[in-house]
C-alpha cells in the first residue's frame, strides 16, 4: 500500500501559520493542512484547524480522506507535525489511521450549551441571569436539540424550538435564539462544528420567521423582565424624587402621567384610585397597592403638599421628563416597564391573560365582553402584583399582609369593609 502527498516538507512556519487567513486549505507537506474557514461573526477571526489528508492503493488509490487533527489555537505546528507523522507510519504499516484511532466523542447540543454556560457564567452580573440561560438552554424549551450532535444542527432543528414559542412568548423566543446563536458560534471556534450558523437572524431567519417588533413591545423600547430586579435594587440606592416615582411606577404597572399626576386624595389605605381624567380609558383605576409602594408613600407623606410626588417648584408635580432622563441612556423607556411587566405575567406565570390586562388598565377591545364587565377584579389582582413585587425585589422580600403595613391613621375594620365593597 502506498501513501500519496507532497514531497516537500515543513511548507508553514508558525508565523504563517498565525498570520494566515485566506480560506481554503493550505499545505505543509506530509499530509498535512492547515484548513482556515471564514468565521461565525463578521468581525471575528477566522477559524484554523489542522488535517491529515491521505489516499491509500488498491480500488480507493482515488479516494481521499481527512481526519481532524484538533484546532490551530490548542494544537501547535510541531504537534501537529508529529501528529501527521504517526499516521504516516501506521499507512507504513499498512494501517489505516481512521481505523486505528480511537472513535471520536460526539459533542451534542446539550454539551456545547452547558460547556459555554460553564466558562461564560463567572462573568454574568447574578445568579439569576445563570439560571435563565440554563433554563433555557436545557429541556424546558431545547430538549430536542440537547440530543443532537453539535456538527449536525441545522436551520430545521433550530425552527423546531422556535416556531412553536415565537408568537406565544416572542421575548423568550428571541433571546432563545440569541442564546442558541451563540452556543453555535462558540462550537465553530472550537472546530466542533463548520459552515455557517443555523441561528443567526440577519439575513437568514429573519427570512423565516415574523419580525419581534410586530409581535411584543410596539414603540416603546423595554428591559427584559429578568433585568428588572437588579434595576430596581440600583433605584433603592439612589436618594432622588425621580428614583422613588420609577420605582412606584414599575410596582404599580402605571403609566408616567398617572405617576407624576397622583394625588393624596387618590390614595386610600392600600389603594391608589386614580380618577378617570387621568386615565388614557377614560375610566377611573384603582391599583392594590403592594408593601413597598406604602413604603414609598409613608416616606413622602412627611412632605406635605398636593401632589405625592413633588417637583422642584413649589405646587408643581415631578416633570414628565425626570423618570425618563434616568433610563434613557438604557436605551428603553418608562412605558417600556409595562411591556416588562407583561412579559413576566406570560413568561414566568400562570396567570390569566384578562387579570393582566386589567392590572394594565388596558380597555377591553371587545364591545359585548366590555358592556357585561361590571368590576376591575382588584382583589383578584393583589396577589399579582405581590407576585411582582416579589419578582421586582429579587425575591427577597417575603408576601405580608398588606394590612399590617397601612399607615397609622387607617382603621383595620374600615380597609376590611372596603375589602369587600365591589363596583357597582
């Protein structure tokens, strides 16, 4: 049996071999090749392997085949060379060197994606954020894909996690697929896979699936629900008018006019009624209000005044623009917290769409449901906005009753009886 490749030897030296970046595959001689491939992202380098390229006599003197030698950046020239020189000797021998090495391992989905989350979690900001990619990432939406072999994803395994969630949840189903992208992209660098990514959304899935904007947030640029928490906690920390007005405005799912316009008059134990003329329905709402927000209320009510969130003139509520000024460099906005709020409720619990809507104020659209709607379901609505107030908070402020925090002027038995008072 004989060995067919180049004569000349040691064609590369390692300064080409690091400065290289035309694709294709470049020879050193002996078998051996240094494959380059265009990488993943546009402005990352390129990908670099080595190969051992042989053709043995007989009826498969023709026939060619490569055997993956590791990755330019793990595997040195030298190493590579002695690598491609033991399977020189074996074809000596009249040994096949695919035959005689031992069997690869077959990277699967589920490996590359807890392989990334291990080396790339020490640098997330908490806990939480590790979670979501691994609740994610695992067998809640990519059972499927954990099976299947790295190398062998494509655009039809991908689809296959996606469409089934992309118009239900469209916030979970685009970081999904950012996060599968990404998952992909680092299995190319470690040679694990080849060829584009079968996640990528510009110009490739984009193709495939309805764009997000039609389907979640309209114009009003928001957080990701999940990045809440730790926000608030950084509103905890500032001593500003402005901080305490966002952070009752997220707990309470309102609107920035509604915020800025309350007055004392609305607030009554642990409701904030705000009357209708300052409603965008045109409908008065009352909002239950959680233990922080009667928090926020006991401290400013030392202030005095009409309205419970002053401005700096005398008599003059808290400017439209001083929330907005605190997230705008964010990139999002303060209606945007609603969207925020009404992901999580579809996202992260079971509850009913219409309560959801109701705690938006939303009006509702159909006009034979809207005429036999009679209450706003406030007391269905308190333990959702606990709930949230428990998300917000980062789950480390337990539910109470929120009898025991009402202000000192409020008699229990009054609040029991409003309790039970529904609209009429």
């Amino acid at each position: 049996m004989g060995l067919r490749m180049a004569q000349r030897r040691n064609l590369l030296t390692a300064k080409k071999v690091q400065a290289e970046s035309r694709t294709g595959r470049h020879a050193d001689g002996g078998g051996l090749y240094l494959v380059v491939s265009k990488a993943a992202k546009k402005d990352d380098k390129p990908n670099k392997r080595w190969a051992f390229i042989y053709s043995r006599g007989g009826r498969d003197q023709n026939k060619r085949t490569e055997l993956g030698i590791g990755s330019a950046a793990d595997v040195t020239l030298a190493e590579a060379r002695e690598k491609a020189a033991a399977m020189q000797a074996a074809i000596r021998r009249g040994e096949d060197p695919k035959a005689a090495r031992a069997p690869a391992t077959i990277v699967t989905f589920g490996d590359a994606a807890d392989a990334y989350l291990a080396a790339m979690a020490p640098s997330w900001r908490n806990e939480k954020h590790v979670a979501q990619w691994r609740m994610t990432l695992g067998d809640a939406y990519c059972k499927s894909l954990r099976s299947r072999p790295v190398a062998e994803v494509a655009v039809a395994d991908v689809l296959s996690v996606l469409s089934p969630i992309w118009g239900k949840v469209p916030e979970t189903a685009s970081r999904l697929r950012g996060r599968i992208e990404a998952v992909l992209d680092a299995a190319a660098v470690l040679n694990q896979r080849a060829g584009d990514n079968p996640a990528r959304w510009k110009g490739h899935l984009q193709k495939l699936l309805p764009p997000r904007r039609k389907l979640s947030r309209g114009h009003h640029a928001a957080m990701p629900w999940d990045d809440v928490p730790a926000y608030v906690q950084s509103l905890r920390d500032r001593p500003a008018m402005s901080a305490l007005a966002l952070e009752f405005t997220i707990l309470t799912a309102a609107r920035t006019g509604e915020t800025i316009g309350a007055r004392w008059p609305e607030i009554d134990g642990d409701i904030w009624t705000v009357p209708a003329e300052r409603m965008k329905a045109n409908k008065r709402h009352r909002v239950p209000l959680v233990p922080r927000c009667i928090e926020i209320l006991a401290e400013l009510r030392k202030l005095g005044g009409e309205y419970i969130f002053p401005g700096a003139k005398e008599g003059q509520p808290l400017s439209n623009m001083a929330m907005l000024e605190m997230v705008k460099p964010l990139g999002i906005t303060v209606h945007g917290f609603r969207s925020s709020f009404r992901d999580w409720a579809a996202e992260a619990t079971e509850y009913p769409a219409d309560l959801i809507e109701m705690a938006l104020s939303h009006a509702i659209s159909n006009e034979v449901e809207a005429a036999y709607r009679r209450g706003d379901m406030l007391d269905r609505r308190r333990p959702v906005m606990l709930a949230w107030e428990r998300h917000c908070l980062g789950n480390s402020k337990p539910v109470v009753d929120n009898l025991a925090v009402l202000p000192d002027d409020q008699d229990r038995s009054n609040h029991e009886d409003r309790q039970a008072d529904t609209d009429r």
